[in-house]
C-alpha cells in the first residue's frame, strides 16, 4: 500500500486540520504601521537588505506600498509577538533618521468616530495642517480611549492641541458647512505654510477642510465646528472666494540679473508661485529683451501675493552669502547619506545651496595615512580644495546648515577597558562586537591581542557614538518583577519610550541588585528616572486585608478574571483572593498605595453588601424549590446493610456463618478439607 492509500483515523484529520487551523489564525494577525514615505528607502535598504533581515529574523510578511501610491501605511503580518517586533524595528529605524516623537492622548471613544470624519478627512486635515503627523485611532469595538500622535516633536504638541480642542467642541455642539472653491485657489485661501487658513480658524475657532487628490469632488471646502463659528468662517472664506473671481492684470520691475533665477529648471519657481496663489501668470521678458518689465494675471488678492513673494525671493538673492565648510573629503560620502539623503534634508529644512567639490583620489591615500583621532586632524590644517563644501543662501541660514553638516562627521572615541574582558566583548566568532556595530551603527576596533592595550576605539556619527553611554541603578531584586511587568510590558514601555537597552543580572550573577541601562546619556538617565520612580511608588506601598464573604468572590472576579483586572486598573491596587482550601475563605488582600488601597476596599464593601442581597435572595428561593424527602423525616441511623431473609442459619438454634472461618468457608484448591458437618447441608459427592 503506497503512502497516499494510507488510512487516516478521522480522529487525526480532525486534530490535523485544527491545527493547521491554529496555525492559520496565529500567523494571520496584522499590524499596520505608518511611515514616512521618504524614510520607505531607508527601510527597505540597499538591495533591499534591510526589509529582507527584518522580514527573516522576525518571520513575518512585511508589504510596502508601491513607489506612485501616496499610502504610508507598511503592512506587517504574521504572528502577534512577530508582528510587534517586526513593528517595532520598522519605527527604530524612522526614530533613528529624524526627531520622530510617540504620544498617547486619552478621548472618549464615543467621539472617535466624528473626529475621523467622513472618510477621514476631518483627521486627515489635522495630519496635514501638522506637517504630516500619523494619527492612529484604536480600532472600532475595541472600548479603548487611547489614540496615538507620531511625528516630529513640535508637530506632534500641535496636532495633540487641535485635536484636544476638536474633541471638546465635539462635546458641545457640531455644526457643518460645505462650500464650492475652484481648485487652483485653494493653495492661496489655505497660504504658505497654512497661514492664511490658519488665521481665519483663529478668528473664527471653526476647522476649514480642504479635499485630498483622492476625494471626488475637487472643489468641496468643507467648515464643521459651533454653529457660530462655521456662519462667520463661511463668510469671510466666501468674500476671498469672490474677491478671487475677479481677475486683473499688474505688472512690476525686477532687475534682469535675477530673471534668470525665475525661468531657471524650466520656470521651477514660477510654477510653484503659480501653485501657492491661485493659479496666478507670471511673465518674464523673453531672452534677448533687454528689459525689467515683469506682467502678472491672475485674481486681484493672489497677484498682490505673488508680487510680495517674488520681492521676497529678490531679497533672499540679495542678502545671498556663500559659507565654506571644511569637511574631509573621506567623510563626504557618510555627510551626503544613502543616496544624498541627508544632505537633501538639511537643503530643505533650511532653504539653502549646499554644492560638493570634485573628488581627488589623489587626496583620499594621504587621508588613509592619518591616525583617527578626534573629529579629523585635517580640520586643524590648511583646507584642501576636494575638502571644502559650499554653502548659498541667507547667511544665518547658510550657517544653521553648516552645523547641522558638522554633526553627520564621523568622530573616534577612546574607551577604556580591562584588555581580559576583550573576549567577552567580542563574542563568539565576533557576534558580539557585531551585534553592537550593528545595533549603534558605529565601526569598533578591538586591539590586537598582542599589543595588550585596554583601548577600544569607537567610530561614528556624533549621536551613535553617544549612544553607547552606559549606566548602572542598583534596585533590590523582590522589585525587578515589578519593573519587569506582566509579559515584559512596563520594561519594554520603558525601552521605548526613552529609546534605550535595559538589561537586568542573570541568576548567579555577584550583584543581582544592579540594572544596566544603555543609550543616549540623556535617554539612559531619564529612564533610570523612570525605574526609581516605579520603584519608589513600590516602597511606598501598604497592605490590607479585608473580610468579603467568600460567597461573592466569583462576582467580583467575574469571567476569567475580567472584573477584578477593570477593579485592579482602576484604582492602580493589586488584589489578592484566597486560594481554595483556605483556612480563612474570606480574607481577601489589597496591595497599592495608601489612598488607592482605601478607595478600592471602600468600592469592594460596596460590591459585597450588593451582591449578598441576591447570594440571599438565591439561597432562600432554592430552600423553597427543593422537594420535600421522606428520609430527612426519619432520623438517620447507621446503615443496616444486606439482609437475607429464611436463610439456614435463621432457623432455631442455627447462627450466622463466620466468614473468617476457613472451617465454614474452606479455601479451593489449598488441599484436602476434613470432613465437618456444615450448615450448607451435607456435602453431595
């Protein structure tokens, strides 16, 4: 019988297919995890390595939008635990590339809904407005309050003030307005940088909407806020919706030396002043016209906007400096980043020119000659031309960039450690040492074991050089549960948010009092701040006991232990019942801090004097429902066992056999038995 003819016990089939069921509903949990879409390269990586090393250490499936999408929502799926780490690499890396902050704001559930918005766009506005933050609401049914802001730090504190301020007027009243715009005016009602809507929500208090290029109908402007509010922004966004209607034309005068800043890149500029004030023309003298002439069409409002923006950019040209930046040309490729990433970055972030000389090969052999010492040697000597970086634009603004070049310049740091414990910093075939490189994206140099030098040179950028700052909290080992937390959770709470490595002793270890904690110096002592802190909370802590007849425990336990979590995280008290068998069923312990642990026994009082009425209430109904017995109307005595009634040894003179007798009850097949006269009769041959 081949292996496929094999019969199956139906017994099997079931246990296979609920297991390849199980298997099925672990692996298909799924997380969505909004990123950045500039930060998607960085993720995925050159080659994709990245990707692939998070998607093979974690076991997961991880699905990136495409390039043309303007989703920025990474799918993650696979099992729970997988899915979370996978989850949380994935943000490690956006928090490594930019200021990225993670606060969590507490609103009524009943009001996410309505601050979603029709298909988003009531939060989606916000996200926008708030230099394109994340906000994530709990999902539908799930009861919780916690919705979550991600983003740079000063963004994040906007968008959590605006939609602090939505959900209040939420409460009080909403009212709704929708009016039509053409969409080549939008940019200008909205302004630069959101300044024109910006001042018309603050003199009003009512959001403005605008539509995404997603939504169908591009003109709908929508207003929701109190009714008072939405008549008075409708209003005045109805006077600049007219005023744009009407068209002029203007002119104005601009030096010919700088027409060529304007056409530059195919009319690059001119384009977008066209986008930013409602579609406005601007026309510049043809080449060869010898002229300073400047022609403007477009609506009265955004043509006087134009104008000032051109006088803006005019300025900007005049007051233009060009700064030198010495950075040794070896460092170049690390200070452009993958793909000139960062150098991209900090042009826009601070509106500049930023310019690389030609490479000279001839300069990088002299470069690998120096010893690596502090920042660079080379700083200190005469520049070399391949080492100098110009930078153009407003002078404060040209040196703000050429500080924020400075710092992506690899520096060497020395470390001092006892040359016996090199090894065990290296690891096993060098996993360790890698590890960390990889971890604190920092090249470690280890000396050779001949040179008996307890120096360890450290290579990075400044802040992953820093990073690697290590401290030790000495906290007594009965409260590292605590700070542990059920399944890791408050540990990891920790690690996250200060962004830092918290590692406790291992059994056996001499000091099983000390916790080590790695990162950022400011991170790591923010987050032994943090440890104290729970740790102090700890000692201050009480124990009571309190009397709750054992017949209402169930109650107030609940199914599966669901009632006494909701009671425990309400009043932040741990609450201990008696475990079955006890000599005392009704002593029940409170543990937390003083006045949590009074509030909590106070509400456990209450729910026992509750709950009896009916635990009474049942037993007294169940006396009147239990039918009546014979039995329990005769006294119980012991009980009589079996009787055989006119047996032999009844009749008169005769008594009841012995069973223990061997005489009376012979055992077979032990040998001959001597003949006796036996109240079983005479014995029949």
């Amino acid at each position: 019988m081949g292996v496929d003819q094999l019969p199956l016990n139906t017994h099997s089939i079931r246990a296979v297919c609920a297991s390849l069921k199980r298997r099925g509903i672990e692996n298909s949990f799924s997380i969505p995890v909004p990123i950045f879409k500039q930060f998607h390269k960085n993720i995925i990586g050159k080659g994709g390595a990245n990707i692939k090393k998070i998607r093979e250490e974690t076991n997961t499936k991880i699905d990136l939008p495409t390039e043309n999408s303007n989703s920025e929502v990474i799918l993650i799926t696979g099992k729970k635990a997988n899915c979370e780490g996978a989850r949380d690499r994935i943000l490690a890396i956006q928090r490594d590339l930019a200021n990225i902050k993670e606060v969590d704001v507490s609103i009524p559930s009943k009001l996410h809904n309505s601050l979603i918005g029709a298909k988003g766009r009531l939060v989606r506005s916000i996200m926008e407005e708030c230099g394109g933050v994340h906000i994530h609401f709990p999902s539908e049914g799930s009861g919780s309050d916690q919705v979550t802001i991600r983003g740079p730090g000063e963004e994040v504190e906007k968008a959590k003030r605006q939609l602090l301020q939505l959900a209040e007027e939420k409460q009080i009243s909403n009212h709704l307005v929708e009016l039509h715009a053409k969409p080549e005016y939008h940019k200008f009602l909205i302004g630069r940088g959101g300044a024109n809507i910006r001042k018309v929500r603050d003199h009003t208090g009512a959001r403005i909407i605008f539509p995404t290029p997603d939504d169908r109908d591009q003109e709908l402007i929508t207003i929701v806020g109190k009714e008072d509010a939405v008549r008075q922004a409708q209003h005045e966004l109805e006077s600049l919706i007219r005023n744009l209607d009407n068209i002029i034309e203007d002119s104005m005068l601009v030096e010919p030396k700088y027409h060529r800043h304007f056409v530059a890149r195919r009319g690059h500029v001119l384009r977008e002043i066209a986008e930013e004030y409602g579609g406005v023309i601007v026309s510049f003298p043809r080449t060869g016209v010898q002229s300073d002439r400047v022609t403007l069409k477009g609506a009265k409002d955004c043509v006087e906007a134009a104008k000032k923006r051109i006088l803006e950019i005019i300025g900007d040209l005049e007051a233009q400096v060009v700064l030198e930046c010495v950075i040794p040309q070896r460092f170049h490729r690390i200070v452009m980043g993958p793909k000139g990433y960062r150098v991209q970055q900090i042009t826009r972030e601070h509106d500049v020119q930023i310019k690389f000389p030609e490479r000279d090969d001839n300069a990088g052999s002299e470069a690998q000659s120096q010893e690596n010492g502090s920042v660079s040697p080379e700083l200190d000597s005469a520049p070399r031309k391949c080492d100098i970086i110009l930078i153009s634009g407003r002078k404060e603004k040209c040196e703000s960039a050429r500080s924020a070049l400075l710092v992506l310049v690899p520096i060497t740091v020395d470390v001092d450690v006892p040359f016996d414990l090199h090894r065990y910093i290296i690891g096993q075939k060098g996993a360790g040492i890698r590890k960390m490189m990889e971890e604190y994206e920092v090249s470690i140099s280890v000396p050779q074991p001949e040179q008996q030098s307890d120096v360890i040179k450290i290579t990075g950028l400044v802040p992953n050089a820093l990073r690697g700052f290590k401290l030790t909290v000495g906290v007594e080992p009965k409260y590292h549960p605590k700070i542990i937390g059920k399944k890791g959770a408050v540990i990891s709470q920790i690690r996250k948010d200060h962004d830092v490595t918290v590692q406790f002793p291992d059994k056996g270890d001499e000091n099983q009092d000390l916790i080590t904690i790695t990162g950022y110096e400011k991170n790591a002592e923010a987050a032994r701040d943090a440890i104290l802190k729970i740790v102090a909370d700890l000692e201050e802590m009480v124990s009571e006991d309190v009397r709750l007849d054992h017949r209402v425990h169930a109650r107030i336990i609940g199914g599966r232990g669901k009632a006494i979590r909701k009671l425990m995280e309400e009043f932040r008290v741990d609450i201990r019942f008696p475990q079955p068998g006890s000599s005392d069923p009704d002593r029940v312990t409170v543990t937390g801090l003083p006045e949590n642990v009074d509030d909590a026994i106070d509400h456990l009082l209450n729910l026992e004097e509750e709950y009896m009425m009916d635990v009474v209430e049942t037993e007294t109904m169940a006396a009147y429902m239990k039918p009546p017995s014979r039995l329990e109307e005769e006294p119980q005595g012991p009980a009589k066992g079996f009787v055989v009634r006119d047996a032999p040894w009844n009749a008169s003179g005769n008594k009841a056999p012995d069973v223990s007798s061997a005489e009376e009850f012979p055992v077979f097949g032990s040998g001959v038995v001597p003949k006796q006269t036996s109240v079983w009769g005479p014995k029949k041959l």
